[in-house]
C-alpha cells in the first residue's frame, strides 16, 4: 500500500506503545515520518529499522511550546511539508480526587491537552499549504468518566472536543481534524503477562468484543481518518474499543 508516497507525517509520542505502532503503519504505507517523543535511543532505533532516508528522530517534549516549533521546523527543512498531525503523546495519573494535586491536575492537562493545542498551532501554517489533516488520540475515558482518573477523564474530554471546534475552524481552509478513542491497548507480548491477562478478562466482561486492541488496531483506524477514503470526515471521533463505549454502563445481568 501506498497511500501516503511522498506525504510527511509527524507523530508526537512515537517511542513506544500506539505511537509506534502509527508511525510503523504510515512508514509502511510511503510515508515520510517524524518521530518526536523524548527518549532519544528510542527514537533513533526506531528511525534506523524504518531507514533513516524517510524517517527524521526529534527530541521534543510536548510540553514545550519551543520543542514543538523546533520539531515542525526540523520537519519542513527535511522534507519540505507537513501533511498529518498525529498529536498521541499522553500520560495519566491514577489517583483518588481527594489524592490529586494540582500538580497531577496540570502535568496531565499540559501533556495530554495543551500538547495538541501547541501541535495545531505550530503545524497549522504547513497543513494549511498541505490541504492536511489532524489527529488527535484521546481515550475511551474521554467518553466517560472512571474511578481514580478524574484529571484523565477532564484532559482526554478536552481532546475530544477541543477536535471538534477546530474542525469548525480549519474547515475553511480544507484541513480536517478528527480523534481516535482507544481502549485498552497492548502488543502480544504484554498482554502474556498474567496481571495484564486478568485486566484483559475485567475488560471482557464490559465489552462486545473479548480480548484487546494492538497499537496496529489504533494505527490502522489513524491511517484511515488520514486517508483520502475519510475526505469527508471531520470532527468526528472514532472509538477502537470492542464496543466499551457502547454500552449502558449495566453489569452482566446473569
Ligand atoms: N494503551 C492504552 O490502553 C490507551 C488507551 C486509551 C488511550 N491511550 C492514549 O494513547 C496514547 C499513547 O498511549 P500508549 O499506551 O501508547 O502510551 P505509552 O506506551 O506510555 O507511550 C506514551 C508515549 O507518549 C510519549 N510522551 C509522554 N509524555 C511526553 C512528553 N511530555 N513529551 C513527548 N512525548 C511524551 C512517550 O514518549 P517519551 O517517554 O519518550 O517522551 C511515549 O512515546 C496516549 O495519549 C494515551 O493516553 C492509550
């Protein structure tokens, strides 16, 4: 598959787990990616199996507006163009409210929110030269509220309707953004271990589907939001999670 020949991709949170696992599927798939996260060994062994001739590695932490800037800059003096924003790096705090500090509070707004906000911002210029488009990962706990997971709940809830209005307002200039809505998500090799397993087995009891998604489940839902195929979709959210979000939130009456 080619759909993304000469297409630049940046994927923020590109060092481990579903961030990637995208960044593998668009390199697969033709494209030029840049891998930004902040653990360096990582990324650049990741760069060196994708062939560095069409991967670019940049520390950047999300947080940082000045991190940002310099990766988009990185990107567009390499290959000449920003066509897709995954903005995925995240990370939550899993706490009791009364537990909470406001520092929690903050490092989760700033690493999950604030960080597609500086994304959007920075990218913007490109995309809109590109026509390109944004996607945001938020979660299934940004549908919904679970215990110990309230400053989780409020950042991923942002994410996705913070998606929303900036679908409305790069519309115009034929740019769509749009959320992917994970689950619980594991490779093969994770999910062999046995307090995984059992977490595994908590989730089966809630959702249509048994078992877990991969971080190609979640890659393949990105591409295809990033595709043509999705030209006309935008401001949506996708959830890829075995049908959790569908359901009346009742226990299995017998
Ligand atoms: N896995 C799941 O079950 C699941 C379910 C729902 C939603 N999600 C969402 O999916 C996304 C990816 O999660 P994952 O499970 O793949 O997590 P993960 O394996 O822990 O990876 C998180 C990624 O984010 C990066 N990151 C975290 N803070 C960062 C920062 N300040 N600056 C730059 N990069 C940062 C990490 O890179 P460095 O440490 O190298 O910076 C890492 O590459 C997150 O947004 C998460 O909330 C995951």
């Amino acid at each position: 598959m080619d759909r993304f020949n000469g297409k630049t991709v940046v994927v923020t949170g590109a060092s481990s787990g579903i961030g990637e696992g995208i960044a593998r599927r668009f390199a697969a798939e033709g494209a030029n990616v840049v891998l930004a996260a902040r653990r360096k060994e990582r990324l650049d062994a990741l760069a060196a199996e994708l062939g560095t001739q069409r991967t670019l590695a940049v520390v950047t932490d999300v947080t940082n507006q000045e991190d940002i800037e310099s990766a988009v800059r990185s990107t567009v003096d390499r290959f000449g163009r920003i066509d897709v924003l995954v903005s995925n790096a995240g990370s939550a705090v899993l706490k009791e409210f009364e537990e909470t500090t406001l520092a929690d509070w903050r490092f989760t707004m700033s690493t999950d929110v604030e960080s597609c906000f500086l994304g959007a911002q920075a990218a913007l210029p490109h995309l809109k030269l590109s026509r390109g488009s944004v996607i945001n990962i938020a979660s299934a706990s940004g549908l919904g509220g679970d215990r110990r997971l309230t400053a989780y709940n409020a950042a991923k809830g942002a994410v996705v309707n913070f998606t929303r209005g900036l679908a409305f307002d790069l519309g115009q200039f034929g740019i769509r953004v749009n959320t992917v809505a994970p689950s619980l998500t594991m490779d093969d090799q994770r999910a062999t271990v046995p307090e995984y397993g059992a977490l595994i087995e908590r989730f089966n009891e809630r959702r249509a589907l048994r078992g877990y998604a991969t971080p190609a489940d979640i890659a393949g839902s990105v591409t295809f939001l990033a595709s043509d195929d999705a030209r006309f979709i935008t401001g949506t959210v996708l959830p890829v999670d075995g049908g959790i979000t569908a359901a009346s939130g009742q226990p299995n009456l017998f």
